[in-house]
C-alpha cells in the first residue's frame, strides 16, 4: 500500500465539504484502428427545438460479417437552454439476451458506461464508452443516452428508420416504444475483436483517510503495466490534452490526462491487476481532482509497444 504520492500537485486553498466521486470514462485502446462500423442518418441531421426529458434507447445492429469491439458513439447534439452539460451515454444489451439478433427491447440495465459533453453549438460529439463491448455478426443492441437537462438530440425526418425503433424511459421505469424519434442520428465506433480494450475499473471514490483501490480490467494476460495518475486534463510537459499517441507509434491511443507519477504492476492471467492508495486526512485536498489511466507493455500491438486503458476521473473528498 502507498500512501498517495501527489500532495504537492493537489494542495491549494482549503475546499468546502466535498463527496468523493470516481467513474470510468473515455475508451481504451488495443493496438488496431477504431472505425465507424454502424451509423445511421448521419449525413444531414436535423434537431428539435427540444427533446422531451427522458433516457432514449437506438436500436443497432452488427451487420458485419465479424464480431466487433463497441469503444464509444456519437450523436448530434446541442444544449438549447445555452448551457454546457455532461451526458450519460451507454450501451444496452437487448432484453432477448446476449445472442439476440433481432431486437425486442432495451435490457434493464446497461453494460458499458460514457459521457458526453453537450454545448450551445449543435455539433457532433462522441464519447467513450467502458468497457468495450463484444457484439457477434448480426448481434443486436442499442445505443442508450439521458436527455434530461435540456439536451437536444438530432434525428432525421426524411431519415431510414431504426431496425426496431425508439425507446424511452424516465428515470428507471419502464422503456416505452418513443416513434416521434424513430429516425435517430448516431455513428457506433468500434476496433478490432481481438485483444481486448483496457479499461479502469470502478472501484469506488477515493476518500480522505481511507484506502482508495485502483484497477485494470482487460488487458494483457502477464503483463507489465504502469498506474499514471496525474491532476490535470488540459495540459502536460508542454502538450495539450488529450495528446494522440499515433505519432509516437501507437495509433487510435490517446493519453488523456497528465501523468505526474506512475505506479508498476505485473498483471494476472486475466489480464487484471490493482493497487492501493491511502488518501491523506488532509482537509486541503478535498475537491481535488484526481486521474488514473494505465499503460500496458504490449510490444505486438504497434511500434509503440504499449496500449492505454481509458480514463478513470475523480474527485476527493468525504
């Protein structure tokens, strides 16, 4: 266990009362090229005036010959009461089953997690999604997103209509057919099958004084691999964030925050490990923000020789 090495880096002016928070955001990246493998209605999108609060579910489907890895998705949005708001955004199995190829309707709950930051321009905005999901030849799923806070959603009047539709729900209640929105815009992007995507597991907030567990999932079997944590996402040695690490070798891999210090770690057969920090009792810190993202010894995957996780994003606090 390690007593958390970034004091200097998080010390500033004492914060008010603050809830810990972590989740999982971004995508990884496994060493091949990520593509847009299912879309739809996405060349001339047009949006509503508003889009009535709910959670919106988009069938989709791999009609590909090969199973695909789900990485992340875009949608056409806009904020219309000109604000700047972040977005969950997820993907779904379908009710029927992981084998479903046909669609039925959205499963209770979702299996990969995003956010996407939605402002007062209406463009395209993509997100990460963690952790990558396997979709057969033929698989059907959906594509889920909230719509809560005045988030306008584009879909296509003259568009092709989805395999099985809209559905919405509020809150946790039921999905309900949604036919006004039949005629979504999104774009899916997708990788390789094979390996699997990295990504960091939500292990719970790191909370003054107490022990705060970072983990990786999914990456590869044995390897070596390095916890960077870091305290900034805008910039990095001199470099903007997030830096795309194609020059450097490793195509469609991105680093997303800095990385003020790097904890090494063998990992399992399955490809996971974890490590521990003690979070000073230091009042200074709360609201802090914190990062996690791990870069994994894969010489096979790109000249490179590594992959990264996505990003885990926190923040400190009671």
């Amino acid at each position: 266990m390690r007593v958390i090495p970034l004091l200097p880096f998080l010390l500033g002016t004492v914060a008010p009362a603050q809830t810990a928070w972590f989740r999982s955001i971004e995508r990884g990246c496994n060493g091949s090229p990520v593509a847009h493998c299912v879309r739809q209605n996405d060349t001339a999108p047009v949006l509503p005036l508003a889009t009535p609060p709910a959670t919106y579910a988009y069938a989709a489907r791999n009609t590909g010959g090969t199973t695909i890895q789900v990485v992340g998705v875009e949608l056409f949005v806009v904020n219309h009461l000109g604000a700047t708001e972040t977005v969950g955004v997820a993907v779904f199995l379908d009710a029927a089953g992981p084998g479903a190829t046909a669609h039925s309707q959205p499963a209770a709950g979702p299996v990969a997690l995003g956010a996407l930051t939605v402002t007062p321009h209406a463009d395209w905005r993509a997100a990460g999604l963690a952790p990558a999901v396997s979709v057969p030849p033929g698989g059907a799923f959906w594509i889920v997103h909230e719509a809560y806070r005045g988030c306008s959603v584009s879909h296509d009047a003259g568009g092709a209509r989805g395999p099985a539709g809209t559905w919405s729900r509020v809150a946790n209640g039921a999905w309900t057919p949604t036919p006004s929105f039949d005629r979504a815009a999104f774009r899916v992007s997708c990788t390789a099958p094979t390996p699997a995507v990295p990504y960091v597991v939500d292990a719970g907030p790191p909370r003054l004084g107490q022990v705060f567990t970072i983990r990786v999932a999914d990456a590869v079997p044995g390897a070596v691999a390095f916890a960077l944590l870091g305290t900034d996402r805008v910039s990095w040695a001199g470099r903007s964030l997030p830096f795309d690490l194609a020059p450097l070798g490793a195509p469609s891999c991105i680093a997303y925050a800095s990385a003020d210090d790097a904890l090494p770690l063998v990992l399992d057969a399955r490809g996971s490990g974890t490590r521990t920090l003690t979070i000073p009792s230091d009042p200074r810190l709360a609201g802090r923000e914190l990062f996690v993202q791990f870069a994994v010894r894969a010489p096979r995957a790109n000249a490179l020789g590594l992959v990264v996780s996505n990003l885990g994003a926190g923040v400190l606090g009671s």
